[in-house]
C-alpha cells in the first residue's frame, strides 16, 4: 500500500496507527556459569518490518532476566549460542548480524564476551557496563 493513501486510511481512522509487536521465545538455556539464559525474537510492523533478538540474564533459578544483548538479525541467520569460557564469563557468539542494538559485558558478576562474525551496519551500537 503506497504511504500516501496510508496516511489517509489512518486519518479516517481506516487503518491501525500503532506498531504492533509480537515477542516469541526462542530459547532458554540454563545453569551456565551459575546463569539462566534466555534468547527471544520481537518481530514488528508498521509501515516496514523491524525485528530484533534479546538475549537476557538471570542467576539460576531466578524468573527475571536483565538485557545483555540485541541486535538485528541478518536474514535467516542463526540464533545466538551461549557457552562458558570459565566460572565468571561467558561467550555469546553469532555469525552475522544486520545491527547491534545494545551489549552489556558485565552483569552480576558475570563477564560476557561477544564473538560476532559480521555485522552489516556498524554504526550507532550502544554499549554498556
């Protein structure tokens, strides 16, 4: 639908103006380091797709995670795997990804190192801890 007669349809009220997202998780994978982990996928649409993968940390057995990663995915690239390096740090690897959204390297004791193959768009990557 062309953004001209969009905006019109909205305007009437014809067409939804809020972006809808839908969040799925992925993946949870649990006891590494003395961490739980969880990878989940939000996918949503306005006038364009936007999706994201969030990886989350929490000490084992506890229900809420903090954010330590999200970025564009590339395609139909793979998700991210999580493995120990030692007690305290754990590596997050993914072969490519379009953007880095957010990265966080320490949390709780926890130290995180990244492995990313490829990112397309470099720039504008927050980065925190």
């Amino acid at each position: 639908m062309p953004v001209a007669l969009y905006l019109l349809l909205a305007a009437v009220g014809l067409a939804p103006m809020s972006q809808t997202c839908i969040t799925e998780t992925r993946e949870k994978i649990r006891g590494i380091a003395g961490f739980d982990f969880e990878i989940s996928e939000t996918n949503c649409s306005t006038l364009g797709e936007d999706a994201s993968i969030s990886v989350f940390a929490s000490k084992a057995g506890q229900p809420n995670g903090v954010l330590l990663f999200k970025y564009g995915p590339a395609g139909i690239a793979p998700m991210p795997v999580i493995t120990a390096i030692d007690q305290q740090t754990v590596q997050i690897m993914v072969p490519r990804v379009s953007d880095l959204i957010f990265r966080r390297e320490n949390w709780e004791g926890l130290s995180v190192n990244y492995n990313i193959g490829v990112i397309d768009y470099p720039s504008g990557s927050k980065k925190n801890g």
